[in-house]
C-alpha cells in the first residue's frame, strides 16, 4: 500500500476540482497515479474495483491500482514546495 500525505491529499484535491470544473459532463472522475507516455504520472480515470481509494475530506481524489500499489508498497506521495508552486513527489 502507498501512503499519502495530508498535504499531498490537498493538492491532489485542488487539481481535481480544477480539472473537474471544466469537464462538467464527467462528475465521476477522479485523479489516478498509473503509467503515461513521459513515465509515472496523474490524469483523469473511473474507479475501478480493485482500486487504492485515497480520500480528503470524504471525497476520493486518487486511484491506484492494486498492481501499482503492490509495486510501490511502503512508499509515499508527498508535496513539495518549489519556487514555481506545489509539486506531488514519490518518497521511500
């Protein structure tokens, strides 16, 4: 299992609701953690069954699959602050 910081839960949050604003028509979409074309990364999916559900305040705003939480098991998302902002980083 992957472990989440409250912090990253809340940037996690916002970035859902910003994305989310604008595709109105997809209320059932939430942020997933999963393979892109530039490597690990989030974009909008459906939950699925077997899904690591991460929660902020009641809300689930990030999906992992049970392979990728296997995979990744003991790690943790975190957020760290840089000059251009708050970035959602991999820690051991």
């Amino acid at each position: 299992m992957i472990h989440v910081t409250e912090r990253a839960r809340e940037i996690l949050n916002e970035i859902l609701k910003e994305t989310l604003d604008e595709m109105l028509e997809e209320p059932d979409m939430v942020l997933r953690l999963g393979a892109t074309d530039s490597g690990l990364g989030v974009y909008l999916d459906k939950q699925n069954e077997d899904d690591q559900v991460v929660e902020h305040e009641g809300r689930a705003v990030l999906l992992i699959s049970s392979e990728l939480s296997t995979a990744l098991g003991g790690k943790t998302i975190d957020a760290e602050e840089a000059a251009d902002g708050s970035h959602i980083v991999l820690r051991r």
